[in-house]
C-alpha cells in the first residue's frame, strides 16, 4: 500500500498542509505526514534530535491531530515541546524562546501549529516554520513528492512529549513592553469569535487595566455565534453593534489570531491604511505592502517612509521584510507584521496593543483616513477557473495588453509583481491567480465608481476573450 493512496495533494497548499478532516486530514496520514515533515526538518536544521514546539487551536478535531503529529515526529526523532492550546502568535513567539528542560537550556528549531485558521470548522491543519522561518512553498510541494515516492511506514504511537509553558512567557512579554499604555481609559471592544485569541488577550488587557469589552471571548471550537473570518463584513456585526456612544474602537480576530480587524463607528481600517497609520510612529521607516493596496497609502506613505510593493501571501511578506530588514509588513486581509520592537511575524494580538499605542500617543484614526483623496477601491472579485488555467489566462493577458484596440483604457504601465497590476490614468486594475485555490482575483481603483467600472468591464471583457480561445483551442 503506497501512501500516495492516503494522502492528496491538494491538501498541500502555498502557504500550509491545510483539508477536511476525516477526509483529506486523517489520524493515519497525520502520522505520515508528520514522519516525512520530521525528516525535511532534520535536513533542513542539519540536526539529529531537533526540538520543534507544537501547539493547536480550539477546533474538535485538533487535539486527535496533535497525538498523530506526535507520534510522526517521534518515530523520525524529533523531540516535540508541547504549548497546548494557544494563538498561532503564541506559537511563533515560542521559537523564538528559549526553555530549560531538566537543567538545560534549550531553543526550538521549528515550529507546528495545528489550525485551520479563517476556514470553515471542517477544516484544520499545519503552519510550519523551521529555523523562524515559513517552510512553504516549493518545500511543502516538495515534501508530498517525498511522500508519494516512498511506501507506506508504519508509525507507532508514541504520545512522548516535553510540556513548556510559552503562553506566561508571551504574557509577560506583551505585559513589560506596552507598560505606558496601563489605566489607559479609551473604551474599545474585542469579538473573539470563539477562537483562540482569549487564550491571552483578556489576561494581558486585564494586567495593563484596559477599558474594553469582549465579545465571544470563550474558545469553542464549533463558533456558536459567527465564523472566525474578520474579511467577511456580516462576522463583524456583533462589534459593529457596540460601537457607539464614546465606544469609537473595535478588534475583531481570525481563529488562530494571526489576522486583525480593526474598525472604528465610521471605519474598517484594511491592513494597508493600518500599515499608514503606523509608519507614522517610525522614523524613516521600509515599509512592505503588497499589490493589492490602494494607490493612496503607497502615495502617502512615502511622505514619511519607504513603501516597497511585494507579492500577496503572509508567508512572502514575513521573508520580504526579514530579506530587507524592514519595519513592517502588512496584507490588506490583516496580516500585520512587526519587526520594529517585534519578531517579524504575523501577530494580531500584539497589532491590537500596537493599535492602542497609536492612540495612547494621541492619533486620531478617523481624522488620518478622512485626510486621505477620496477614491472608489472595490473588494477582491473572485473568478472560478481552474489551477492550470488561471495561469494561462494571465499570461494571455500580458501579451494583449500590447496590441488593444481603440476603447480600451490608456494604460500608463503595468506592474508584474504578483500578477499585473495594471496602472491606467484615473486609477489601476489588478488581476492575478491566487496562490491557494483554482481562481483568479481581480480589484480595481479610480477616483470615481464609474470609472472603476470602466476598468473593470474592460479587464473582464479581456478575460472572457481569452477564455473564448482557450476554449476553442481544446475543442
């Protein structure tokens, strides 16, 4: 029996190993999975026995993934440091620690957290970093060919683990370095969906005497009260209905907290406008966006700051901004990573006190955005396709845009980053294929809805064209 047989690819994504579980994730390919990771992080480490912290979120099925995981990476002689029930955040902080373990010191080497972050409660899976770094990618592609070209091994149970405590740890660290903001009186409200944002946050809000109020604090891993996905605007209707009176400020977090929302009575503050609002607490800072910003902030930020336009995907922009060294790094989505006074990872949490601070130091977030030209920025627009398609339907696309027709837009140039971005005198239209699943996303920005609507029937039209000859090409 091959395990080729036991596991699919497509569970192996961009960024993580993320299925359904009792389908594509079982208590068996687990064990596999686990055993093959095991290796590659022993080869990448260049370690016999590396340490690698492993922590879960609060989904039903998470702690039967955390015992096959266990015995995988036992049986390719890994020694697992058990963090239990934590945020993601709380899982990167920790590999950056250092723990005694019977009288010796000891500093992981990798990282596994067990989530199924935004998706639905079907879901679950594994973000992996090793040395502090994403393995993602080519390496996770990679690790399934290793998989599928082996024969199946049997993995034994074996449920030795080293329990170590990075939940205090991260407390305190949250506690000692936003001191200032203790007795800070700004009301604000927190909706943690259920996830496992208050496996911390009320603790370290409670220590500095904040004024807040939380909503769905328990961690319930069958979100009895709405989906733990702050870019959708109805799982945010909870908080949006305790902004009012002198409560002008609103937190809103992903299951695993890794991803932010922030809004204000009048405000959904997108990663991109949050990257502004901090830059403006830096001096000279690099700040790394990615390409589907409003053209606004990357204008207003290099007022004051280095904006540098980058691919989408939490994963590329950790290893961007530590490529650069840069300050920041932010997804529109709310992934918000530090590396000013941080770590250089993807962290609502401390975004959130980081948040508090802007305003501790008397920013207005309101009257910053109101500063702002008025343009019209549409959500990203979906597109099915499929997973080979969408590449050659944007490639087909670069080659057009250099012999249109009267009508189309005057286009001024385009931007090949992630995609094209594809900049036009009032405004621009991205279009690109997503890295996790078989559509492509399209966005577009003017200074006026009709003339974003321009682009976008234009942008449309071309892609229907091509897909006409791709059509008509298989037939």
């Amino acid at each position: 029996m091959g395990s080729v047989q036991l596991i699919t690819k497509n569970i192996f994504r961009q960024y993580d190993i993320r299925g359904i579980v009792n389908k594509e994730l079982t208590s068996d390919n687990t064990k596999i999975i686990a055993y093959y990771l095991g290796k590659a992080i022993i080869e990448k480490t260049k370690l016999t026995n590396p340490y690698i912290v492993v922590g879960y979120d609060v989904r039903t099925h998470s702690q039967m993934l955390f015992e096959s995981l266990v015995s995988g990476l036992n049986q390719a002689g890994c020694k697992v440091l058990n963090i239990g029930l934590v945020a993601t955040p709380v899982s990167y902080f920790a590999s950056f620690q250092k723990f005694e373990i019977s009288e010796i010191i000891v500093k992981p080497n990798a990282s596994i957290m067990i989530t199924g972050s935004h998706n639905a409660k079907k879901y679950n899976g594994f973000k992996i970093t090793v040395n502090n770094e994403p393995f993602f990618g080519d390496e996770l592609f990679k690790l399934y060919e290793d998989i599928a070209q082996n024969e199946y091994v049997q993995i034994s149970n074996n449920q030795h683990y080293i329990n170590v405590d990075a939940k205090n740890l991260y407390i305190n660290y949250m506690v000692n370095q936003f001191e200032d903001l203790k007795n800070l009186d700004t009301p604000f409200a927190i909706d943690c969906g259920n996830g496992v944002a208050n496996t911390v946050l009320c603790e370290i809000l409670d220590s500095l005497n904040l004024n807040y109020q939380g909503l769905h604090l328990q961690p319930d891993g069958e979100f009895p009260n709405h989906h733990p996905d702050p870019t959708n605007e109805k799982n945010l209707e909870d908080l949006k209905a305790v902004l009012k009176d002198d409560c002008n400020l609103g937190f809103a977090y992903d299951g695993d907290a890794d991803r932010i929302a922030v809004l204000t009575q009048k405000y959904n503050i997108k990663g991109d406008m949050l990257a502004l609002l901090f830059s403006k607490t830096m001096k000279n800072p690099i700040i790394i966006g990615e390409v589907t910003y409003s053209q606004n902030i990357f204008d207003e930020m290099n007022h004051n700051a280095q904006a540098i336009m980058d691919k989408t995907g939490y994963s590329n922009l950790r290893l961007k901004l530590k490529e650069l060294n840069a300050d920041l790094a932010a997804e529109v989505s709310g992934h918000i990573f530090f590396n000013d006074r941080y770590y250089g990872y993807d962290d609502a949490i401390y975004a959130t006190l980081r948040v508090l601070e802007l305003i501790y130091k008397g920013i207005d977030l309101d009257k910053q955005i109101d500063k702002l030209p008025t343009v019209y920025t549409s959500s990203n627009i979906e597109i099915s396709t499929t997973e080979d398609e969408k590449f050659i339907i944007v490639n087909r696309i670069k080659e057009k845009l250099n012999t249109l027709q009267r009508g189309f837009p005057i286009i001024k140039d385009i931007i090949e980053i992630d995609g094209l971005r594809i900049n036009f005198q009032y405004g621009w239209a991205l279009i690109r294929a997503s890295n996790t699943n078989a559509i492509l996303v399209t966005k577009y920005e003017a200074t006026s809805y009709a003339t974003a609507m321009t682009y976008k029937k234009s942008i449309e039209n071309l892609i229907q064209e091509v897909r006409n000859e791709i059509n008509s090409t298989a037939s």
